[in-house]
C-alpha cells in the first residue's frame, strides 16, 4: 500500500505503527532509484506544558567515522 493510502486511511496510526520504523531507530535500505523515505509526524502537546514551538525531523549518520547530523524543520509556529 502506498504512504498517501496510508494517511488517508481511517487507521492511518496502526497502518504507521505497523510499517514505519519508531522514532530513533535506523531506516531500512532504499531500493536503487528511490528519492528516499517518506516520514509520517504526529505530534502533541503535553497538557501540562507549553505549546509546541517546532517540530524537526534529525537526521544522524557516520561519514569517515565521524557523527554527522542535519536538522530538518517541518513545521514552525506562528507562522514563522
């Protein structure tokens, strides 16, 4: 099933708990050609806390035995 079925669907939480990989666990392999994964975000606020002010999507990997990271904001608040 496709990832636009997938969150059109009326599961669309099972159907990524089901064949998505958890926050902080490593990506599979993508098949040759693949223009990469495609990340489902669901985030909410702790009703004890203040409202979220981003969400960002970290991206970790080795390169020539060093850690490497690149940050990715998918959404700001405040239309910022």
């Amino acid at each position: 099933m496709s990832a636009s079925a997938d969150l059109e669907s009326d599961d669309w939480v099972a159907r990524g708990c089901t064949n998505g990989v958890p926050m902080g666990q490593d990506l599979p392999a993508m098949p040759a050609g693949a223009l990469g994964p495609t990340i489902m975000v669901w985030a909410m606020k702790d009703t004890q806390s203040r409202n979220l002010d981003r969400i960002q999507i970290v991206k970790g990997w080795y390169q020539d035995g060093q850690p490497r990271e690149q940050i990715y904001t998918v959404v700001w608040s405040d239309r910022r």
